[in-house]
C-alpha cells in the first residue's frame, strides 16, 4: 500500500513537471509570435510614417532627423526627470531602427542602460548624442516648469497679501517699533522681526483655515509654498523700508496714542536723523533715571524720556541729574510731549539738565 501511494505520488509530480514545461513552452512560442507581429506592425507603421530611410553616407542621427525632431517635441516630464528620458530615448532610437529596416539592431523594450552595452558602434553613437540633446531638452522643460510653479506661487502670495493688507500694514508698524528699540549695547532688536513675520502668517493662516501654523514651524517642508513665499517676502520689504525710514523725516505723530517705549523708539529715531551715534537704550529695571544714552560731537547724552499728558516735575529732573553722574555722561536732558512745571525748570537751571518739551521737540522733528 505505501509503496502505491509511492508511485501515485512519483507519478502526479511527473505529470505537473510535464504540464509546466510544455505550457512554459507553448507561452514562449505564443509570445515569440507576439514580438515578431508586433515587431513586423512597428516595422510597417515606421515605414509608414517616416518612409524607407535613404541609404547614403549621412550618420544615423543625419538620416533620421525628423523622427529625433518628433520624438524631441512629443518630449514632457512626468516624475523622476531620468527616467523619462531614458525612455525617450529608447522609443526615439528603435523608431530609427525601423524606419532603417534594421528593427532587430534597437533596444526594442530593453532597458536602455542595459542596450547600450551590445548596442552596434553606430548605434551607440547615436544613443550618445540623443542623451545629450534629450538631456537638453530636459533641462529647459523643467526650467519652464519650475518658473510656471514659481509664477503661481507668486500669484497666490500676492492675493494673500491684497486680501490681508490692513494686518500686514500692522505689521510693519508693530515690527518698526519692536525692531527699533536699542538694548544696552546700542542694537536694534532684529531678533523680535522673525517672531512678528511667525505671528502674522499664524493670523493670516488661521483665518485661511490652513494646517496650524505651529506644525509649520516643526516641519517646514508642511508649508504652502505661498506662505514661505510671503514670509521672505516681509522678511525682505521690511528690511528695505526701515533702511530707507532711517533717512526719511520723522512723521508727524499722535503722542497720545503712543507707550513710554513707543516713545522712546520715537525719539530713538530722532536723534538717529539729527545725527547721534552710540544710541543705546537701558534696561527696563535699574535703569538709573535714563532712557536713552547717545553721542554727538564728543559728548555723551544721558537722556529721560517722559510721555506724559500733564506737565513734568522736577522729579525728572531729579532722576536725569542722578543718571548723568551714575553714566559719566557731559549732558543730562529731559524729553517730554508735554510740558514742564516752574519748580522742574528752576531746577533744570539751577543743575544745567536741559529740558525740551513738546514745542522744542515738534521743531526738532521738522528740521
């Protein structure tokens, strides 16, 4: 009984090795067919098409220009840019060989890399001198490519910017005002613009109903090439204006709707335009009684700034004759919008602490 199912066993694993071969056999065949009808129907078509190939002593790529120009023009990119054109090439060539009567020479559906390594030496020439030319034709298409995505990228951008005008006009006067104010050492806080380009893009994407812009900031490849476009583009436009503002006049301005640190970057820029260097700001705590330290014909300022909506008294000068003596500085000076009370400048005269008001410091503002 075992020694049966032996043989059946045996005999079932001859019969399926049998059936594999000759079915694999009979596939080979029907696909060799296949290849040789579809080969002679490439054959006619490229007849067809482009005509029997004169022989004569011209170079394949010579002869066979017009179908180089077709396949050149028919040409896009459509993902991996190496791919396609090694494509390209392939179909451009075994539509060659066609028309030259010598189908059997092309790569057929050879990978082209693989080809060229039996490929004839006048057909390798070939192959050589399309990578080149459809390597070419590549480039500029991706050129015209990535300037199309770049132009409605820019499109996008701008509509942002007219839709959302009133907050980033906002924005450049927030950021003024911010970048502005000095530290001790006499910069400007350009570390403050980046943090406002973040919050006005975070409004403007909130109100877009974008992805959150905080994911942004952790993956900056997630961002709309629009929005990067705009932040740049603030980044850079702001930058130009608060150059060019610096050699500007000082506008005409509303004291009463300014901080005490509007008005210090206020008069920060004042004194910038009426020629002071060294301008520096203090620190918020421990600041001594001054505001403001600056420079002007060899001589240290030691400078008070007040925005106040009633008359200043002499306790600011008090503070300003401390913070001349604690500085080291040749002047102390008061500034005030306002004005000041009679006991302020009796004793302003009495310490020689200059005091302008908001008469002198108008005039100042228009020189």
């Amino acid at each position: 009984m075992d020694e049966l199912v032996i043989v059946v066993v045996v005999l079932g694993v001859a019969a399926w090795l049998i059936w594999w071969i000759v079915s694999n056999i009979f596939s080979s065949i029907i696909e060799a067919g296949q290849n040789f009808q579809s080969s002679r129907k490439r054959r006619r078509d490229a007849l067809q098409k482009w005509g029997v190939r004169p022989k004569d002593t011209r170079t394949l790529e010579e002869r066979n220009e017009d179908i180089i120009r077709s396949h050149l023009e028919s040409f896009h990119i459509n993902g991996s840019r190496s791919y396609h054109e090694s494509d390209a090439i392939r179909d451009c060539i075994q539509d060659i060989a066609d028309a030259e009567g010598r189908s059997s020479e092309g790569p057929n559906r050879t990978f082209l890399w693989k080809w060229n390594q039996t490929a004839t030496p006048e057909f390798l020439a070939l192959s050589t001198s399309l990578s080149r030319r459809f390597g070419e034709r590549s480039r500029e298409l991706s050129q015209a490519k990535q300037k199309q995505e770049q132009l409605e990228i820019e499109a996008k951008m701008r509509a942002l910017q007219e839709k959302y005008a009133p907050l980033i006009r906002a924005f450049y006067e927030v950021a003024e005002r911010k970048v502005s104010l000095r530290d001790d050492y006499g910069e400007e806080n350009w570390g403050a613009l980046q943090r406002e380009i973040d919050l006005v893009i975070q409004k403007i994407a909130t109100k877009e109903n974008a992805v959150d812009y905080s994911r942004w900031k952790k993956f900056p490849r997630a961002m709309p090439n629009e929005y990067k476009q705009l932040s740049d583009s603030l980044d850079q436009s702001f930058r130009v204006r608060h150059q060019k503002a610096r050699f500007e006049r000082v506008p005409k301005v509303d004291y009463r709707a300014m901080t005490g640190v509007d008005f210090e970057v206020y008069l920060t820029k004042l004194l910038e335009r009426l020629g002071f260097t060294d301008i520096r700001g203090t620190a918020a705590t421990g600041d001594q009684g001054a505001d403001i330290l600056a420079r002007k014909d060899g001589r240290n300022i030691v400078i008070q700034a007040k925005r106040y909506m009633s008359p200043v008294g002499n306790g600011a000068v008090q503070e300003a004759l401390s913070a001349l003596h604690f500085y080291s500085g040749d002047e102390g000076w008061v500034v005030t919008n306002s004005t000041f009370t009679q006991s302020a400048k009796e004793l302003a005269q009495r310490t020689g602490i200059r005091l302008i008001d908001g008469h002198e410091l108008s005039g100042l503002s228009r020189d």
